[in-house]
C-alpha cells in the first residue's frame, strides 16, 4: 500500500442487513482504507454489527436507532496503532487518535445538525484540539456549504447563508485545514447530494485535512450517489506505506461448491497430465509444475469470473458519472431523467449481487447460529481486529514501528534461532546416549515403521487433517486435495515413492511461511514473545500426517509415563496430581523437598537434527523410517509473515516446525534421552516410593524435577548443561523457580534460580495448597464474569447463550476442575451461576429457572452446565483409576498408595468414613476423591456398607482388639472382600474354606466370623452394589468424565415443564413419558435453533400474555384486545382460542391435510404442544408438520401484540422461506435428495 484512501459517506441507515451489506462491499469497490460514515442509525448494543472481515477495526458514537450516529472503520489491510477515542454523546461525532508508520493521525466522522447551530462546531472543534499537533483528517456531512457559489445549484430562493458556515471556516484557518476536492479542483462544480422537492444539487460532504498533507494528496472524487441519497467522498494520500512483499496466493475453498470450477478443474488437470506425464519427466518436477499450472489456471478462471461480475457495474458507473457531470453543466430535465434511469439499474445489479450474499448469510446463520461451532466462536472473539505487530524491538535494541523492518527483525531473529549454535560430534552424542538406558522397538514395530506409505495410508492421512486450516506458502489447502483425490492421488503417490528413492524433497515443497501468535502475558516488542507457526505445503504435511500416525503407535512403549504430552492414552492432569501429592506427601512427611520447574528457551525450536537422528538410532528406529526424517529435515527453508510482509526465505539448521504433525513425536524422543539420565542418575535423590523413584514430570517441554537436596538440584543442573552441549536444548535458569517444601533451597545452589510461587501447565501452586483456590479460582471467576459482560450485547438467542456457556466457559471452569482437587467454596459457585443467569436473561429476571435449564432436554431443559456435577464428575473419574490401580502407568497412584500405608488404595472407596480418622485422608487429592463419593453415594441415596467389595484386611471398620486385622495367608488364598466369606447371605463354613482356598485355621476363622457377624448385618443384606454404583465403577475409562457427568444429572430426571397448569388449561391427564416425548420433539423434529426455542418458549410458557402484563401492573386490563370474545387473555387464550389465532390454525391444518394426504384435526395438543400421537404418519413426515406448526407460532409471535394482522400468506412465506433453507443446507449432503421429496409436496402446492 503506497497510498491511503479515505471515503466519507452519509449512509442514510444501516440498520437493515442488505443495506449494512450493500455499503460495505461498496466501500471495498471503492478501495477504501479508512472509511467515515455518518447516519448510521445504529444504538450502542448493534454497534458491532458493522465490524466484518474487512473492515475489523470500527469506532462509533451512537444516538439512537432511527437517528445520527458516526462511525470511522479501518481496512484489514491498514497497520495502525490506537490512542484514544472521543465520541459525542448525541451520536453527531467520533474522534480517534492512531499512528500509521509513526506518524500520528486524529480523524474524525461527523455529522452536522441540519439547523444553523454554531455551538455543535465550537463542541466539536473544543474536542479536536487536544489532538491539533497531530495530522487531521475529517469526513462527513456538515449540512452547510462552504462556497455557495460553486457549492450549489439552485434559484436564488432557496439559497441560505448560515452562520455555522463561518465558524467552519474560521475553525479551518485556525487549524490549517483545507477542502481536500476543492483543492484538487478550484473551480468546479461537483454536489454530493440532491434534493428531489427542491431540484437543487448542493455539496455537503467534505473531506477537511491539514495543510501539511495537500503536497501528498494524490486524488480527491465524488462518487455517483447511489444506495444513499448522498455521494461518497474519497481521497487518496500518498504515503511511503511499503507495498505488501512477496504477497501469497491462496486457493479460495467456495470455488469447491462451484460445479462449472470443479469440472474445469478436472478437465486441466487430465489435459496437463495427457501432455506432460512423460518417462523424461521426474515425478517430483511433474508435480511441482502441475501445482504451479494449477494455480495459474485457478487464477486465471476467478479473475474472469471476477472481471465479468464487475464489468457492467463498471460500465454504468462511468456513465452515471459522465451524466452527472452533464447535468451540472446544464440542469437539463432530460438528463435528469436518463441519470434516474441508469441510478435503477445499478441499484437493480448491486441488489441482485447483495441478495445473493445475503441468501448465503442466511444459510450460514440457519446452519450454525446459537449452536456451539466456529460461526458462534467469531462472534464471541475478544479482538476481531487483525493480528498487526505494531512494534518490535530489533537485535540493535532499537524499536521500530515500520513494517518492513519488523518484517526484518523477525526474520533475522528466526534466521539466528534456526542456525545451530554447536557441532557435537558423534563420539560426544554416543557417550551420552551409551550411558543411560532406553527402550528398544521391537522387530514388528521396526517392520511396520520401515514399509512403504501406501496409497490408502496418505488418504486416511489427509482425511485425518481439519479443514480450514491456512495453507503453506503454495496456497492450497487440505480442503482442495480432498476434493479432487481421485484425479490427484495417482501422481501424488509417484511422487511419494520418488522422493523416498531419490532421498529429496523438491526445494519449493520443502518451504514454510511462518506465522506468529504472541504468548499470553508477554511483551509484544520482544520477538522471543511470539510462538512461530509454521505453515507446510498440504502435501508435505500428507506425508509427515501418515509418518505421524505410525510414529504415535509406538511412542508409548518407548517414552517413560514421566511424559504425558502429546503421548496416547497420557494425559496433562495426572501431571498436576502427581505434584500436589509430592507437595503432600513433604507435608504430611515432614521432608525436605524442591520443586524446580524449568523454563526451556525456545525447546522445540532449538531441536539438534545431529541429536534427533542419534537419538532414534538408540531407540531401534530403522533406517527406512529415519531415512524419511533425514528427507524432511534436509535443507528446509522458511519466511516470516508479519503485517502482510513476507520476509526473503532462509534454511533451517536446526528444530521441530511446530505445525508439523510429526514435530510433537519428536520432540518427546529428543528430550527422552535427557529424562532418562536424570532418572538413572543415582547422585540425584527425589522422593522414594514402593514401585517409584520420583525426580522428573514432563508435558512435552514443560519440566518439573522433584529433587531432596541441594546436591541433587546441583547434580541435575550438571546434566542438563552436559545435554545441551550436544543438543542446543537451553534452560534460562533466571527464569526457572524452586518451590521450596520444608527447607531454604538458595543455599548452596550453583544455579542462578530464585524461589517462589511457580505456574505450572496453566495452574499456580505456593508450598500451601489450600490457596489453590485463591491463586486459580478466584481469578478465573472474574475473567468469566468479564467474558459475560462483554457477550451480553451480542444478538444471541437463550439457546445461543447456553451455547456460549458451553463453548466458551465450561472448558476454563473444566479445567481447573480437572487439575485442582480443592472445591472451591459454595459462594463461588453461587456467584457463577448468578453471573451466568444475568448474561442468559440479559440482567434481567429470570424466565427460566437454571436449575430447569440443567436439566436434560429430555426434562424439559437445555442442558446448560452443572459446573457442580462437573467437579464432582473430575474427582469421582480417579475412584476409577484407583480401582484399576496401576501405579507403573500413572505414578500419582504410587504416592497415593504410599501416603495410604497399609491400607489398599482400592479399597478407600468401600471403608466408611471413619477412614477420616487415618493419616491418608490429610492428603487433599485422596481427601477430595472420597468427598466426592461420598456425596455421589448421599444424592444418588446408595448404601454400600456392606457390600460384596468391603475390604477385609486393613480395614479400619474391621478391629480385634482394636487393631485393624490382616491374615496373609487368607489374602494369598484369595480371600479380601466380604463377597468372598459370605455366600447366600451367610458365612463360609470352615470345610469350604479349606475346600476352596486351602485355608485351615480355627482361630482365625472363629475371630473373623465373629467381628464380620457383629459389624455387618449380611443376612438381611445381598451385599450387592446398587445399580447406580455399579454403573459408574464398570465405566471405560474412554470419555469418563462425560459418562460420569450424565449420570449424576440423571439422578435428578423429573420433568421441568408447568405441566399442571398445561393438565388444568387443556383438561387432559398426563404422565412424565407424555412430557418427556414431547420436550425430545423439539430436538428430534427440528435442527433449527430458532425454531427448537419458539417450541421450548411454549411449553414452558414463557410469553407475557395480556393477562400476565395486567398481573403485573404493566397493563390496565385482562381482556383480550385481539379479538372480540371478551374473555381474559391467558396462555392458552393467546396460543390457540383468540379469534385470528384459532384461523390461523384451521387454515394451517387443512393445508397440511390437503398438501400432505393425511388428515390433520387442529387441536391445542398437537398446534400448541407438538403433540404427534395423534397423527399417523410414516418418515419425515412428522417433522414436516412439526416444522409447519412451529412456523406457525412464530407467525403468532411476530404478531403477539397485534394479532389482528396474522394472515396465512405470511405463515405461507414464512414456511416457503423455511424451506428453501433447508434445501440450500441439503445440497452439498447424501440428504438432500430426500429433503427435496419431503418437501415437494408443500413447495409446490404453496402459492
């Protein structure tokens, strides 16, 4: 961009979605960088709804919605830096502070009143002051002309001199300011807005700038007035803005729902391949053409489609523009005429193009709105404006604010990070690696890793890549090769076994751009702040995806469960737990301990490839496999991609591209080696257990070591440098913190670290875990409650909001739930839930309880979150893994174990809770776990004392003299629960137990029988669990948590509908499977949201009735206004017996009758309850009609306070409109053949 172009438009409105849409992609016609609008006709709380991809950065005053409001919108494509906002609380201006490549600019929209009122300039110029040092640039219309002269063309009567004209004018030669189009055309008569009663023509829109910019204006227009009654102003200022460098192409994915491009595609693609797939071609130089044909096609094929579109508006344009300049010469009525004529037309094609676009909206809103997905997620993005690097600090320490040289300094920063800082040489690698002990793979794994990618393989491999994804620096996304696999497959897997021959991967194939996210809490200028995405060629990441997913098969026999990132069947919370029961187990042990967590610089980016394949040899790796890993790390090369500058491509020497399917496997194996010589390092003390030696936690390259002693940290340290000697891994021992337990860790340290609290996977942890919750909780509490605040304007329906909850909150919230095993207090949760209510219902009361709205859908509710089930879901899934009980798979289980003593840790669940008297229950995660049984066993009203799993031995319920028993000959023999000794309700006798477990002693017997026989009353008790407790115990532990969840909200399933109110108003008598099939109608017959909460509305009688205003003071009277019956207008008076209402519903029931064969009989259990058992009816049919009736209300609804303008034409449309949707949703599905037939019958009788 070497220029800066700024239009100024008076809209007239934008309160209607085509019109919001048709100025938009005007404004992107006219190239507009900044563009300032007045009359925008928008509140406060739609504001937002003029932000869109384009144009992603708005400032905006407001009025109200039929009048004023400004607003300033700024280019994706601009690099600005915001100040500060001004903005007029009469919605007549808005004033912002930027600077664009360092120098400062204050534009402002305005919007003079249309009266003589001078004071609104002094206002507004008082305003602008502040900001006189800075360059200025106002837009808008000021309702008066500056020179009635040559500003306007009418008879002299209409002429007016106001006295605000001269303040303008004063304001502008005491600011420096001049008319940008006067300046660039002195003496012409140009009007941008005409006056259709008078026949005067008079220009009110002006561009003002200052003085210094008049040398830089390149251009200043006025615009043909269309979809407004006034033109828009642009001008055009030349600045020293660098043009976007090395610009990437990118295959726009909507041309895959263009039949005509798909066929076109095709037939180049055979044509390409027809003349050049020849013996004398390299499959790999016949790909890399084809792809670069193919983009050249692509282009060339959208350009046309493009250029074709435009073409007649172009055309019309220019004559438009050639008309007004003739009416202004003559004011010939003709003429006038003629410019009337062609204005239609224009507004007739941009109609057309708009109406299309919003028919794609609207499919896209039907599709996806208030549901959980990608749509809902833009909506509810805390910054919608571009990710622009402002500034950045150079390797000189300067700050720069150009782009081009933040583009440089990104690139010499990544150029330094991915050359190699050593050269190990082997014998220093192999010592290291010689000295520890790592697992070797097996010869079937070494097999299967070694054999050729098949076709089949690199399929399932792209297939298993998401969609929407950027692509690399060729431009084509997954979405294309998935597309057109048939035709590209072929070649692809040529040059697939090419490549693995040839041992090479062609240089453009082998490129990335590399993109970057700036890490949470970081500084911005510092480019060491930002994550480096790296962007690979689709195809290349077929290859790496397919490598992935053999590589992820054998990691977790080869990777020590010390590493949970990344790694199958590992999960990051068995990390946490482990460190809160080692911060435990010092506690309650009164041991010394330290806790260092390592911050790694850069770790995957500073990956030795000398060390990687090393490191792979040790592990048995064969050489066909790391021969495909030599291929992908041989001289691959990358750009930057910063504020739409691309960066000179440089090789890479050294890292893991994150963004690589492969990089993460990796990554686990190049950091092993290091874990493995700390663990078997026996100068180095942690905490000693029965089955463990606990010194080291990792979750990729977040490291923490458990260490007993300062020699131990010392000792670590020593490795850790010696492992970056040969690898280029680094540790910023600044930034790394001990965690003190029971001793003054600095002393003796031969390491700069310094001790504290530490942060660890997203969690804070002090020595004290009871301040888990104020550290973690009670921040994220108010991060949420900003969240909501923030969301509460957004044109979001109930189901929209719960969606939001889902999506959006109840991962924070699962979270910390997951990884804390302190309940947070009931307040918290009070004030969650409250926060929550206030954001469904827009802060005001409730019309739902929340408490309905957990409920299923089954129940009559949404399914909102019960962020309390869910905590307790996260600790009851770990009375699962204690059941299991393998500590050699998750070594949280041994510590547990090891603070439980002899009691077994399986056992726990089973002992009653005089286990609170035992040293085990200080331990806060065992202390949680059984809480929260306990609690599941009170709501669930289950009883398992005894059961058949009560444990025997250990047992703090089962004493002789006092002490806790353990006979371990019976345990060898078999014998450890109640379900062993008692049979039928009674005990074993001595000669079964002999008979059976080869036990025979007396004594023992006769002790055992008598304290079992006086504690436990098992005659009158099976032993057997309840069904409840024996369904969550016999859980899988794939989707626990889930599982868990639904069956603690099951345990509440009584229907929350008004269901006596419905049985008295209908005189009808009805049970919960009534209900329930009714509440599951409105989510089995519909999938559109809409729809599914008028239903939902209705059976929870939601709607305010005129009897329900005239209860509550807000109405004079109870009787129906709508209709002439004189009865009071109750729920179901409004829904089905007023007089326009019970028309409505006849009329809608015969149509049905009619266009459906069936017989309908309208009746308020089937039109206002959905209720379908009366109707038979096979197939979809039944969602027709349920989809009809739901129209039908709705019908209601948009007429609820005048239901004497309901007509069947409007639900007729309504139902038309309906089901185009539904077919446009259907195309591109298997279904829509079906959906076509379901609805024909109505599409084509409906007129």
């Amino acid at each position: 961009m070497n220029s800066l172009n700024i239009v100024s438009w008076n809209v007239r409105g934008l309160g209607s979605g085509p019109k919001r849409l048709k100025v938009l992609n005007h404004l992107n016609d006219l190239k507009a960088d900044i563009a300032l609008l007045q009359e925008t006709h928008l509140s406060l709380s739609a504001g937002h709804l003029l932000c869109c991809s384009q144009y992603p950065a708005m400032y905006s005053a407001s009025f109200n919605s039929k009048q004023r409001g400004v607003a300033v919108l700024i280019n994706k494509n601009v690099t600005f830096t915001h100040k500060d906002t001004v903005t007029d609380p009469e919605g007549r201006f808005v004033i912002i502070n930027i600077s664009i490549q360092n120098k400062d600019f204050c534009i402002a929209s305005i919007y003079g009143p249309n009266v003589d009122d001078s004071s609104f300039f002094h206002r507004f110029f008082t305003s602008l002051s502040v900001h006189s040092d800075s360059t200025i640039i106002i837009g808008g219309d000021v309702n008066l002309v500056l020179d009635p002269e040559l500003d306007r063309l009418s008879t002299a009567a209409n002429q007016r001199t106001w006295q605000s004209a001269s303040i303008l004018k004063q304001y502008m030669n005491d600011l420096g300011l001049c008319d940008a189009w006067r300046s660039c055309h002195p003496n012409t008569k140009g009007f941008t807005f005409f006056s259709p009663v008078h026949h005067s023509q008079s220009r009110l829109d002006y561009l003002l700038v200052s003085n210094s910019l008049l040398k830089e204006i390149k251009s200043s227009n006025i615009h043909p007035i269309i979809i407004s009654d006034h033109a828009p102003v642009s001008v055009t200022i030349s600045r020293e803005v660098p043009r976007p460098s090395g610009s990437t192409w990118r295959f726009n994915t909507s041309l895959l729902k263009d039949q005509e491009f798909i066929e076109f595609f095709k037939k180049e693609w055979a044509t390409f391949l027809e003349f050049n797939d020849t013996s004398e071609i390299s499959p790999s130089i016949l790909w890399e053409a084809a792809k670069a044909v193919m983009r050249g096609k692509i282009i060339s094929y959208s350009t046309h489609k493009k250029r074709k579109e435009k073409a007649d508006l172009l055309e019309l344009g220019n004559k438009i523009k050639t008309l007004e300049t003739a009416y202004t010469a003559s004011a010939q009525e003709h003429i006038l005429g003629d410019l009337k004529n062609l204005k239609l037309q224009l507004n007739d094609i941009i109609n057309k193009q708009t109406q299309f676009q919003i028919q794609r909206l609207r499919l896209e809103r039907y599709e996806n709105s208030n549901k959980s997905g990608k749509f809902l997620a833009n909506q509810l993005k805390i910054n919608k404006e571009k990710s622009t690097i402002t500034s950045i600090m150079d390797q000189t320490g300067n700050v720069t604010h150009d782009p081009v040289k933040i583009n440089n300094a990104f690139k010499d920063f990544y150029q330094n990070l991915y050359t190699p800082q050593i050269n190990p040489s082997e014998q220093s690698i192999n010592s290291f690696l010689n000295n520890i002990n790592l697992p070797k793979l097996n010869e079937d794994q070494i097999t299967n890793l070694d054999s050729p990618l098949s076709p089949s393989e690199l399929h399932e491999a792209l297939l298993l890549m998401p969609n929407g994804k950027a692509p690399g620096p060729d431009g084509f996304p997954a979405e294309f090769y998935k597309e057109f696999w048939e035709q590209l497959a072929p070649t692809f897997y040529k040059t697939v076994k090419f490549i693995n021959e040839s041992q090479s991967l062609p240089p453009n194939m082998n490129s990335a751009n590399i993109i970057l996210l700036l890490k949470p809490d970081k500084d911005p200028t510092s480019p060491s702040s930002y994550r480096p995405i790296s962007l690979i060629n689709a195809d290349v990441k077929i290859i790496c995806k397919a490598l992935a997913q053999r590589i992820e098969k054998v990691t977790p026999h080869i990777i020590d469960f010390d590493q949970t990132g990344f790694i199958k069947g590992r999960h990051s919370d068995d990390n946490v737990r482990r460190l809160v029961n080692i911060i435990d187990f010092a506690t309650i042990k009164n041991q010394e301990m330290t806790i260092l967590s390592l911050d790694a610089e850069k770790a995957f980016d500073r990956v030795n490839w000398k060390f990687l394949i090393a490191a792979l040899h040790k592990f048995g790796f064969g050489e066909s496999f790391i021969n495909w890993i030599k291929i992908l790390y041989h001289n691959p090369n990358a750009s930057v991609r910063t504020n739409k500058q691309t960066s000179n491509r440089f090789f890479l020497g050294r890292g893991t591209r994150q963004g690589c399917p492969l990089s993460p496997s990796l990554f686990a194996i190049f950091i092993e080696p290091l874990a493995a010589a700390i663990r078997q390092n026996e100068s180095i003390k942690g905490i000693k257990t029965k089955h463990s030696h606990h010194k080291i936690s990792l979750y990729a390259d977040d490291i923490l070591l458990f260490l007993s002693n300062i020699h131990s940290v010392n000792e670590t340290a020593t490795i850790i440098n010696e492992f970056s000697s040969i690898s280029d891994y680094s540790i910023n021992w600044n930034k790394s913190v001990l965690l003190p337990l029971n001793s003054n860790a600095e002393q003796g340290l031969t390491i700069p670290v310094k001790s504290g609290n530490i942060k660890y996977l997203g969690i804070y942890f002090s020595p004290k875990i009871s301040e888990l919750v104020l550290l973690n909780y009670t921040p994220l509490l108010k991060n949420i409650q900003d969240d909501l605040t923030r969301w509460t304007n957004l044109p979001l329906s109930l189901m929209g909001k719960v969606a939001t909850v889902k999506m959006k909150i109840l991962p924070k919230v699962n979270y910390l739930f997951s990884m804390i095993p302190t309940q947070p207090p009931l307040k918290w949760f009070k004030t969650l839930d409250s926060s929550i209510s206030s954001f469904l219902w827009n802060n005001k009361p409730a019309r739902i309880s929340l408490k309905t709205l957990k409920s299923a859908k089954s129940c009559g509710g949404l399914e909102l979150p019960n962020f309390h089930n869910y905590f307790l879901a996260n600790r009851l899934q770990y009375i699962l893994k204690w059941l299991k009980n393998n500590p050699e798979t998750n070594s949280w289980l041994d510590l547990e174990q090891a603070l439980c003593g002899k009691i077994n840790l399986s056992d726990l669940p089973f002992i009653s809770q005089i286990v609170k008297k035992q040293d085990c229950f200080k331990s806060i995660n065992i202390n949680a776990t059984l809480t929260a049984w306990w609690e599941f066993l009170k709501i669930s009203k289950s009883s398992i004392q005894p059961c058949k799993m009560t444990p025997i031995w250990n047992n703090p319920d089962i004493l002789i003299n006092k002490k806790i028993i353990h006979f371990p000959a019976w345990q060898a023999g078999g014998i450890k629960q109640l379900e062993h000794i008692i049979i039928d309700r009674r005990f074993i006798t001595p000669q079964e137990l002999q008979d059976k477990h080869g036990i025979y002693n007396f004594l023992e017997y006769q002790q055992l029988k008598s304290i079992i026989t006086k504690k436990f009353k098992y005659r009158d008790n099976d032993l057997k669990l309840p069904d409840v407790v024996t369904t969550l115990i016999n859980f899988s532990m794939n989707k626990t948590l889930s599982k868990i969840y639904k069956l603690l909200c099951n345990l509440d399933n009584n229907i929350s509908l008004p269901t006596t109110k419905w049985d008295a108003d209908l005189s009808i008598t009805t049970d919960e499977s009534f209900w329930s099939e009714l509440c599951l109608n409105t989510f089995k017959m519909t999938k559109n949201p809409n729809l599914q909460l008028i239903h939902f509305k209705t059976l929870h009688r939601i709607y305010y009735t005129g009897q329900r205003m005239f209860k509550m003071g807000l109405s004079n009277s109870d009787i129906c206004q709508h209709c002439d019956s004189n009865l009071p207008d109750n729920y179901l008076h409004a829904l089905w017996f007023c007089t326009p209402v019970q028309a409505l519903w006849q009329q809608v029931c015969a149509d049905l009758s009619v266009w459906l064969k069936v017989s309908i009989t309208a009746s308020p259990s089937l039109c206002v309850l959905g209720d379908m058992s009366a109707i038979d009816v096979e197939g979809g049919l039944g969602s027709i009609i349920f989809i009809t009736l739901c129209i039908a209300k709705k019908t209601i609804l948009i007429n609820w306070k005048s239901k004497k303008n309901i007509n069947i034409s409007q639900h007729r449309n309504l139902l038309l409109d309906h089901i185009s949707l539904e077919k446009m949703s259907a195309q591109s599905s298997s279904n829509f053949e079906r959906i076509r037939s379901l609805w024909s019958p109505i599409a084509n009788s409906v007129t």
